[in-house]
C-alpha cells in the first residue's frame, strides 16, 4: 500500500487519423471524426471542420467529453456516444451500456480476480489502499516492462518501512469487459507485493459499488 511517492512520470502522447461517420438521431447534426488525439478530436459537424477539445461545446451544441487516441466521447442534446477506432457507435446517440464485472469474496474477505496487463494474464487483488496498480520486480519482469529504464524512480512508505519503486505507465489494463488505457503502476523493486494489486489509479476510473457481498466495478462513460 502507498501513502506517498516521489517523483514524477511522463506520458507519451499518440495520434490516430481515421475518419469515422457519426449519424446522429433523427434531426441531430452529421457528425464525422477526422482525427483522435489525447484530450481532443478533430470532427466535422453539418460540413463545419472543428477542433474540439474535452469539455468543449461546438457551436452546432455538440460537446466532446474526452477523447485519446483511440476513442472519443461525444454528446448532443443530452445523449452521448462512444467511438472506438474500428467500431462505429451506430445509428442513434442514446446512452450506451456501461461494462460491469463483479469480483466475490474468498473466504478470508479478499477480492481477487483474474485480469490482463498489456494483454498478458494476471492475478489482481483489489486494493483501495494502493495508490497505484502495484507489482513486484518479478511480475514486472514477467510482463516485460524495463522499469529500471523506463519507470520514473521514488519511493513509498509501506507497512514494512520505504521501499525504492518504480512508475511506469500501463499501455492496457483489463477486468472482465473493462479495459483501460495508460494506467500508471508502481513497480517495487523487492518482491513485494507478493500479488499484483488492483490500486485506486484504475479504481478511481471506474465506479465501484458494493452489490450484496459482491463488488462490482462498472466503466465510466
């Protein structure tokens, strides 16, 4: 578990061209992507090119939520869509369906569930006390991350005493049907955790309830 880490990480930022009509619902303006890039889109609205970034309202009253490389979030008139590169949303802007996993106890109350890190299998265990998705060397090593030369180095206070990590960031981070991207992770340099941790840097994207003795965790749109 962390409670405070020194230093600092940087994250590369990637572009993808690749134009996607939108159609909207019946009366709703064209919509066509043009380009994806982190925290903004370039779209075509009704023939108008913009350049919108998260949070910004064009003046056809189509609003970008966020966007990445790799997908954007548009809403109009109070209804939002989902694009993913090679995916169409659709015909309609209507509220798309959110994707849910609930992890059940084990017998000693722990929540652990099978997932992927960069499209490799993992054994997460759920931990809201981490700060980060959080593994040892070894684990790292197994995922082929080189943390000593790309990780960002610190240290955080633990149960035991300091340890030296290392924060990188996780191109994919997967749960059941939610998949995240550029998830950052601290790396120790021990063999501690003994488990990966499933920390509050992909949590605190998702929400998380409780749904009886289960937790179910459900993506954010």
């Amino acid at each position: 578990m962390f409670t405070r880490v020194l230093g600092g990480a940087r994250v590369a930022l990637l572009a993808v061209l690749l134009p996607c009509a939108l159609p909207a619902a019946g009366g709703g303006p064209k919509i066509t992507v043009l380009g994806l890039f982190k925290d903004k889109a370039v779209v075509v609205i009704d023939g108008h090119q913009r350049l919108l970034r998260d949070g910004q309202r064009s003046p056809e009253g189509v609003t970008l939520i966020s966007a990445n490389s790799t997908e954007a979030i548009i809403e109009y008139a109070g209804r939002r869509a989902t694009y993913r590169l090679g995916q169409d949303i659709g015909s309609t802007f209507s509220s798309p369906q959110r994707s849910a996993v609930r992890i059940w106890p084990d017998r000693s109350g722990t929540y652990s569930i099978v997932g992927s890190i960069n499209r490799y299998p993992v054994d997460f265990v759920v931990d809201t006390g981490a700060t980060f998705v959080s593994l040892n060397r070894r684990e790292a090593q197994r995922l082929g991350i080189d943390y000593q030369v790309d990780g960002t180095p610190g240290r955080s206070a633990t149960a035991a005493g300091y340890s030296r990590i290392f924060l990188v960031m996780l191109n994919r981070v997967k749960v059941g049907e939610i998949e995240l991207r550029n998830v950052r992770a601290a790396i120790h340099d021990s063999d501690f955790p003994k488990q990966v941790l499933l920390g509050m840097s992909f949590l605190a994207r998702v929400d998380m309830r409780r749904a009886g003795q289960a937790l179910e965790l459900r993506r954010k749109f």
